[in-house]
C-alpha cells in the first residue's frame, strides 16, 4: 500500500520537475555565458535608455509647469494691480 503511494508521487511530480528543469534550460541552453552576458547587457542598456526618455519627459514636464506658474504669477500681479488702482 506505501509502496503504491510512493510510486504515484513520484509519477505526479517527476513529470512536473522536468518540466520546471526544462523551462529554466530553454533560455540559456545553447548560449556561452558569454553570450547571456551580452544579452543581459543589452536588456540593460534597452532599459536605461527607457529609464533616460522618461527622465527627460520629467524635465519637460517641469520646465512647462514651471513656465505655467510664471505666466499665472504675472497674471495675478497684473489682476492684483488693477484692483488696487481702482
């Protein structure tokens, strides 16, 4: 009866663990660490040009509310001038 257990356990999970093994070696298989070496590189470099054009999307950003406040600034000196001369 253990023996029965035993053996379907193993029947359950054998498959499962080569399955696991076999998904983690298609990746890399085949490739010299070398290679994965130089695709890590790119995915990084791919990543931080992405991380750069959002960096200078933020800086546009900035100046343009910069440049609003300045604009709503003058416009209430202006707005705050006429009241007063009134």
């Amino acid at each position: 009866m253990l023996r029965t257990i035993v053996q379907r356990q193993r029947s359950v999970i054998a498959p499962v663990r080569a399955a696991m093994q076999q998904s983690t070696r298609k990746y890399t298989d085949g490739f010299s660490e070398r290679e994965n070496a130089f695709e890590n590189k790119y995915i990084r470099d791919q990543e931080m040009k992405k991380i750069q054009a959002l960096r200078d999307q933020l800086e546009k950003a900035k100046k343009q509310v910069d440049e609003l406040e300045a604009k709503i600034g003058e416009h209430h000196r202006e707005a705050t001038a006429k009241d007063q001369k009134k």
